[in-house]
C-alpha cells in the first residue's frame, strides 16, 4: 500500500500530471520495462527512463519489491503501543528499525504508536518484539489484533482509484503474471536461501536490473527472472511504490477501527475498500472487527467522512479513531531522515 493520497490539487502542488501517469503505471507494474510504460504513456522511453531517474535521485518515491506474508505463512498483527508522552518518539524509532515492522506511526498526538507486525505462527508468542514491549517501563498498555483478511492494500493504494491512467492504459500495464487464488488449504511458498536473498533485494530496490540481482545473490540471470515471475504468479511477490512524507502530504490522515456485525463484515469491509478515502483496510480479530487507514484533506473533511460514508456502512455498531500525526516507517526498509 503506497502512502499517496491526498485531493487533487494536492497533487499537482506535489507532482506534475506526468508524473503521476509514470508513478500510477509503477504502481501497477513496478518491473515494467520504460519501453512498455513508454508505449502505454505515449512518449519515449527515454523520456520515461528520465523522469524516474529524477524522481529516485531526488528521494520523492521507490519502488519496492514486497511479500505477502499470509502466502509465506506469516501473520500480521496490528499493534497498539499507549505509552509515556516522552517516550513515543524514540520508541518509535526503535521499532521501525525493527526488520519485523512496517508502517510505524505516531499517533494521537504523540502518545500512542501503531505499526504492523509480522510473526512466522497464527499467534503473537513468535514476536520478540510483542513479548518485550509489556516489560518496557515507558509502555502504559498494549493492543495486538491479528489481522484476518485483506481488503484493500498491498499493491493497490489510492492511486489504483483514482489515478490518471485510463482502463485500457491499465489493462496494457497489468502484469500476465496472475497470482494464484489462495485459499486457507492452500500451502506456504516454499523459499529456499537464493530467494530470501533475492526478496531482500528486491524489498530495497524494485527495480534492480536483472543483472544486478543475479551478481549480488550468485544466481544466474535466467534464474532471477524465473523466479521473480515464479513468485509473482504465486502471489508471495508483489510491488508497490513507496513515497517520501514530504512529496504527497495528507494534511489528516487517522486510524479507523469499526466494530462490524459478524454477519455483515464482508458487505461493510467491500463497502470499505472501495471509499477514495481509504489506502489500507482489513478485518481483524477482536472486538473492532474492521480497520482502516484514512488520508483526507481536513479534519472537517474526516468529520463529513465519518458522518455520511463510516456511518452508512451496513452492520456498524461502534466507531473509534486515532489521528496519524507522524509515519516513522513505511512498508519497505526503515530509511532515517534527518527531521
């Protein structure tokens, strides 16, 4: 899930309009060749190699080669952390840093962090970092909600709705490798020592030539695209397009955590996942069954959010909400800025 989302005005402060037709056919395709994105944009492809080349260099964004977790039999869990005002900032730090982290946030005005946290069982008895926190002395209390099921995240963020591409220019873009539909009989992808290698390579760069992913992890070229396809198809790779904090600001962005009837969960989490509103959404063990990550404009904005669009949803019984006031992380490696 990329961290692009805001009105479009905010857009075209941040990117120009050509720029967001190469960052939405990334975040379609992240492997594209800039002959294929080329034709599909109608300019060259050193036009396109170029406004990547810009883009990268000057930190704005980055293209990541990511795993699903669930199809390498890992599990993620939603982590609340309340702790002392004093604390959160430093704390946070120290868990982005973490290789078992993503999406570290300062929440609530600084007295609470959230963030994701990958285990390699169902339960949270794996994670080193859940069986610390309660010991750690500036910690006031701990949540931790598995999450069940995906309904709108991974490689598809805002700008898969409402990006500048037209369904044809998308249909062109869209990678032939399918990923298999997995079910809960469905067994993990099986990753050998040359794959973890090649993810973590991948999850730094998502555009590695082939070349250079073949040099670093000893495979030969033709292995590494076989198995970059191989993975794909299987559904255990996917790419996603990550952003600098400063490029797209969300001028509110805030947590969502809905508590849903059992029997309507489903409806309310589709429901959910097609709002412009919403970049990430799941279902989760519980009593708020159902969360999202919220991007809007204004805190005024949220309220109409809340008031027409939340409270529509079929099922709801109980809202709860928590603004994002700072990312530590995003969904790749922790990269350390110097604000």
């Amino acid at each position: 899930m990329a961290t692009y989302l805001d009105t479009p005005n905010h857009v075209h402060r941040s990117l120009s309009e050509e720029d967001m037709e190469l960052v939405h056919a990334l975040q379609i395709n992240g492997r594209a060749s800039f002959t294929e994105i080329a034709d599909v944009l109608g300019i060259s492809d050193q036009t396109a190699a170029r406004r990547w080349s810009r883009l990268r260099s000057a930190g704005k964004l980055r293209v990541l080669g990511l795993t699903d977790p669930r199809r390498l039999g890992n599990s993620v869990w939603l982590v609340r952390v309340r702790c002392t005002p004093d604390a959160a900032s430093s704390l946070g730090k120290a868990m982005a840093r973490r290789t078992d982290t993503t999406w570290v946030n300062l929440d609530s005005g600084g007295t609470e962090i959230s963030c994701s946290v990958r285990t390699r069982s169902p339960g949270p008895e794996e994670s080193p970092l859940l069986q610390k926190l309660p010991r750690t002395p500036q910690v006031v209390d701990l949540s931790a909600h598995c999450s069940l099921h995906l309904f709108f995240g991974h490689d598809l963020g805002p700008i898969n709705k409402r990006g500048p591409l037209t369904a044809a220019q998308i249909a062109a873009l869209t990678p032939p490798e399918t990923p298999d539909r997995a079910t809960d009989a469905t067994p993990p992808v099986p990753l050998d020592d040359g794959d973890r290698h090649l993810l973590d390579l991948l999850a730094r760069d998502g555009r590695a030539a082939t070349g250079d992913l073949a040099a670093a992890t000893g495979l030969s070229p033709s292995t590494v695209r076989r198995r970059i396809t191989e993975l794909r198809s299987a559904g255990a790779l996917y790419f996603d397009v990550d952003y600098h904090p400063d490029i797209l600001q969300q001028n509110f962005r805030a947590a969502l955590w809905l508590e849903i009837d059992p029997s309507r969960l489903v409806e309310a989490g589709s429901a959910l996942a097609a709002h412009p509103e919403v970049a990430y959404a799941t279902a989760t063990t519980g009593t708020a069954n159902l969360y999202a990550s919220v991007d809007v404009a204004t805190a005024q904005l949220f309220y109409r959010y809340l008031t027409e669009s939340v409270a529509a949803l079929p099922g709801l019984r109980h809202t709860a909400t928590a603004p994002i006031q700072r990312t530590l992380k995003g969904p790749g490696p922790y990269l350390p800025t110097t604000t």
